[in-house]
C-alpha cells in the first residue's frame, strides 16, 4: 500500500490531544511527531492528506460492525 502522511491535524490518543503529523506505512502507523517538527518534514509518501482543522484518531474507530447480527437477545434488523 505504500506510506501515507496525514499533516496537520489534531491527533487524539488515550493520553493526549496534539497538533500532529502521523506517518503511515503499510496500513500500520509508524511514527508521529509535532505539527511542523523538523523530523515530520522530511516524511515523503505517496499520498499526503491535509487534516488541519480536523481531528484524527489513529486506530480509535472500528467501521467492522454486525449490526444485523443477534447479540444479547437483541436484533438489529
């Protein structure tokens, strides 16, 4: 898949809130570092994403649902 930068975003993790740069390779997050910071500069990739003004959550939300699927004597059809 290759390396993606997202810039310039409000990264959101379980412990902190930080204006970041999230390097991503082969679907895996490998490395963030400080909006602007001299290390996220000289991040190359094939796709760069500008996320200034939103937040990003790495990892933080699961689409994988089965909303259709019994559960607990519930139905969600």
């Amino acid at each position: 898949m290759g390396r993606i930068v997202i810039r310039g975003g409000l990264v959101i993790t379980a412990a902190d809130e930080i204006e970041a740069d999230v390097l991503v390779e082969d679907e895996k997050i490998v490395a963030l570092a400080a909006g602007g910071s001299s290390q996220a500069e000289t991040w190359t990739a094939g796709q760069v994403i500008d996320a200034t003004g939103k937040y990003v959550i790495p990892g933080g939300v699961d689409v994988h649902t089965h909303m259709e699927m019994p559960f607990g004597g519930t139905n969600g059809a």
